[in-house]
C-alpha cells in the first residue's frame, strides 16, 4: 500500500514550536494531519492530511497538540493488585498555535497532475535483516538488530530512471543527502484484489558483475566477529562487532569509540562491521547471527517513487579539468548557466557561477576545497529539491524466484500481506467511538468551559465530569467516556465522533 509523505504545504504567521511527527489540527474545519516537516525560515508547514476529504481553509488558526497521560496509582504496578490503575489520557496540551496564510499542494501531486512530466524516479533501498528493519533515526538498526551494525554492503540502493530519453546511467541520483546507484532495475505494476488484498509483485534486478550472486550465495551474511572487534559509536549509538581498524581514537575518546568515515574500502564502511571473511583473516572469532542468509528471504525492500527534478541535483554534468582557486576548467559547460549552484562529488562547498567563458571555464563566487581530484564529477545543485516529495510502497522478499548470469528476480509481498494486517481499521460501528478519549482525534477539552476545536458556532465543553453511564460524576476522576454518540452529545463535542451514525451497523451489546 502506498503512503503519501505529505499532502499540502501551509504557510503560516510563525512556524516556532511545530514539530516533525506531531498531530496538526485546524481550529475552524477540524482538518488533521501529521506534520512531515517543519521549515522555520520560510514559516512552512509540510502536512499529510489524515483524511483527504478533509481541507484546510486560509486563515484558520491551526495548533498541535501534545497528549498527556495520567500517572498510574496505587498497587505495585501488578496485575494481581486489586488497587492498580493502568495510565490514562489526562488532557491535551496544546504545543503551538499559528495562522494560516496561504496553501499550497504538495510538489509531487502538482508535478503529478502535470500536463508534461519530468522523468520518474523509483528509488530502491532493501534492508536485511529484515528483523532489524525499521533503521532509527540514526540509521542504525532496531529489533532483533540493536547494538549490532548492519551486514556489509547493506542497505543496497537502487535508482531506476523513467521516461528519459538521456541514458540512466548519466544520472546523478541523490535524493534527501543519500545516494542511490543507477542500475538497471524492473519491477512489476502493483495490483489490489477484489477483497482489497495487494497482489504480489516480482523484482527483476540485472545481476551486473554478479553483484547480486555474491550477495544472494552468501551463507554468512549476518553475522559478525566476537571475539576481537569493538563497541563504536556510529552515528551517536553504540554498534558492537566494529572492525578496529575503522575507528579512531579523539581527545574525548581516546580508546576508539568514534567511526572514522574516511577509512573505508577492504577495512569497512561507514556502520559495517567484519565480514566472515575479514574475521578469519585476523584471527578472529564468526558468530553468525541467522543459521543461512542466502536468497536475502524476509528482507524488506522500499520502493520510493518520485521525479528527477526533486533529486538534490540536476542529472547533467561534466568534469574537472582543472582548479585555479575559484576558476573551474571543464570538460564541457553545456549542462551549466550562470546563476548556477555547483558542488564538486566528493565536495561541500558550493559555489555559484558568476560568468562562463571560452566553453571550458567556470568562474565562481568563491573557491572550492582546494583537494578537489582531477575528473570529479561537479554536480549542479538543484534549487527545487524536495527530500519530501515522494511515495512509498513496502514489501518483504518472499522468494528468489529466479537467478542467472543476467538477473536475479525476486518476489515480493506487501507490508499488509506479510503481517497479516488488515485494512481499513477503522470499522462502520453505528454508535461506537473508535477515537481515545481525549487524544488527538476526540479532542474535547473539558470538563470545564473550553471551547470545543473546530465548533461554529463555538460551543464550550460540559463543566461536570460524566461518569461511563453517562450520568454526572463525583469528581475528575470519575470522567470516563461511554465511546456511544450520547457521550459525545452530553460533552457538547459530537462534531468528532468517532463512529458513524448513518450507517446500520452496530456492536452487539453483551
């Protein structure tokens, strides 16, 4: 099933104290969303709308809100303790309010609905283990993974280019800072069932060099050496299983738990760790971590689709002849313009072209790092790349279902499909409220005097507290919420219901 990364880009009057992740909700039209990403110099707001039926309107207020949860009292935190109360939802705390001043779509749904499109890029990133998918926001993996480093040379990254008469190879294909390898790469169209099951679909991967064959061979891919490697902080965790000689001792660690990203090659790679190989050369100790790897079974694979002119550079681009401080000699400046961003492959420094002359010679604003190797690649950067335009599907391998010198082709089966999910799941119930009490879709304030959110005209919350039969509570801790649409009426907050009146489905009654 394909998620969306976000719907609509709000521009409001202050952007402070929105947070990537966080439930948005619109005061007026009750429209909610989660929030993508948050841009506090332009004061914009990217926002995957919860329903899509649902629509912002300018100038509403907008706020986010955080849920609070009630300590558990009483009891020793046992189920046998008669006296034990689980946590409950106290109350909503509004987080960040702000003014909507203008809507915009989201650029893949405006370069979607486009007359002429630019060409289509699918992004491939396949994890395994899939048991340590998803990676943390470190990179690292989760699960049955943590504290461990991913498998060399995992995760693999694809990019498949469509719709472009230029060879795909010739492409530069990085998107939000990670770069994917242009590779020939094929996959099925995705179907849905008659019962909305998501059919399988194959992967044909063009098997160049019999990279894959190695990979797919491989009996000892994860696992890791025991006995003589190291606990490293790789990217602000601590990963064990490190190759020592890929780590590097500092003033604040002088024992070595800093990854050194400059030493790659036979040693390692940036979160990889000794191979069985590399273990048995230095006399090391293999503990495998699954008793056979190959044909990479229940490794999860992304599918990322977006378009060539959201990548973080323009395909086009030529190489270095030669550096005389800020004056670039190339190959070519046909793909180039003045006004251009430039960034040299292995570089960070980014430079814009002030003139072009004699079609070899690209004068720049400032200079470049001074150890630019000669035939580097210098990249136009991309003023309209969007790390957040983009769909994606997930899938688990299945089965190999074919490998030659000439391709590997894999099948796949969906996320859905694989954990036996179900969907919707959200059911019909005529009386029944599916939300929490309280949480980000219930959003009823009270007891007390609050406004209801998205109410016109405003009503205000019950002041009593309203106990499970409906009738008023003692005190605060009584107030519990009965899930019928009558609950909701005596809150004054049935504009969020959670169940759905008009239909005639209901739960049956014990």
């Amino acid at each position: 099933m394909s998620a969306r990364s976000y719907d609509v880009i709000l521009s409001v009057d202050d952007a402070s104290g929105f947070v990537a992740t966080n439930v948005l909700v619109g005061n007026t039209t009750a429209t909610s969303g989660i929030i993508a990403n948050v841009n506090l110099s332009t004061n914009e707001i990217k926002v995957k709308l919860n329903n899509i039926q649902q629509e912002f309107s300018s100038s509403e207020e907008v706020h986010s809100n955080t849920i609070v949860l009630a300590e558990a009292v009483g009891g020793d935190g046992l189920l046998s303790t008669s006296n034990f109360v689980s946590n409950v939802i106290s109350a909503n705390s509004t987080t960040a309010i702000a003014t909507i001043s203008s809507i915009t779509p989201s650029s893949f749904k405006a370069e979607k609905n486009s007359f002429s499109q630019n060409p289509i890029v699918r992004l491939y990133t396949i994890y395994y283990p899939g048991e340590w998918y998803p990676p943390n926001d470190a990179g690292n993996p989760t699960g049955q993974g943590t504290g461990k480093a991913w498998p060399n040379d995992f995760p693999i990254r694809f990019a498949e280019v469509v719709g472009d008469l230029t060879s795909d190879i010739l492409y530069n294909v990085s998107y939000g800072g990670t770069s994917y390898i242009p590779f020939p790469v094929n996959a099925s169209k995705l179907g849905q069932g008659s019962e909305g099951s998501v059919d399988e679909i194959t992967l044909d991967v063009f098997n160049v060099d019999n990279i894959i064959t190695r990979l797919i061979e491989d009996p000892f891919l994860a696992g890791n050496n025991s006995s003589n490697s190291v606990t490293a902080t790789v990217n602000g965790e601590l990963v064990n299983g490190i190759d020592p000689r890929t780590v590097v001792g500092t003033t604040s660690n002088p024992d070595g738990l800093n990854y050194d990203a400059d030493i790659v090659g036979y040693y390692g790679r940036s979160n990889a760790s000794f191979d069985r190989t590399q273990t048995i050369a230095v006399g090391g100790t293999w503990t495998e971590q699954k008793q056979d790897t190959r044909d990479l079974l229940g490794g999860v694979v992304e599918i990322k689709t977006t378009f060539a002119n959201f990548l973080d550079y323009w395909p086009e681009y030529s190489s270095i002849q030669s550096v005389s401080s800020n004056v670039i000699e190339v190959y070519n400046t046909l793909p180039y313009r003045v006004g251009d961003n430039v960034r040299a492959r292995s570089g960070t420094i980014e430079g814009t072209i002030q003139s072009i002359k004699r079609n070899s010679f690209l004068f720049l604003s400032n200079d470049l790092e001074a150890d630019i190797p000669i035939g580097e690649a210098l990249y136009i950067v991309n003023p309209l790349a969007d790390s957040e335009s983009y769909v994606e599907d997930k899938f688990k391998i299945d089965q190999l279902e074919k490998l030659s010198d000439d391709i590997a082709t894999f099948n796949l089966i969906s996320w859905l499909q694989y954990f036996k999910l179900v969907t919707p799941k959200r059911k019909f119930y005529k009386n029944t409220c599916q939300w929490d009490y309280k949480g980000p879709e219930c959003q009823y304030p009270g007891p007390g005097s609050d406004p209801i959110p998205g109410s016109s005209p405003v009503l205000t919350a019950n002041a009593n507290p309203i106990a499970a039969n409906n009738q008023i509570a003692a005190d605060s801790s009584g107030d519990v919420c009965s899930k019928s649409l009558l609950a909701c009426t005596l809150r004054n907050n049935q504009l969020h219901f959670g169940g759905f009146p008009g239909t005639g489905r209901t739960i049956p009654r014990g």
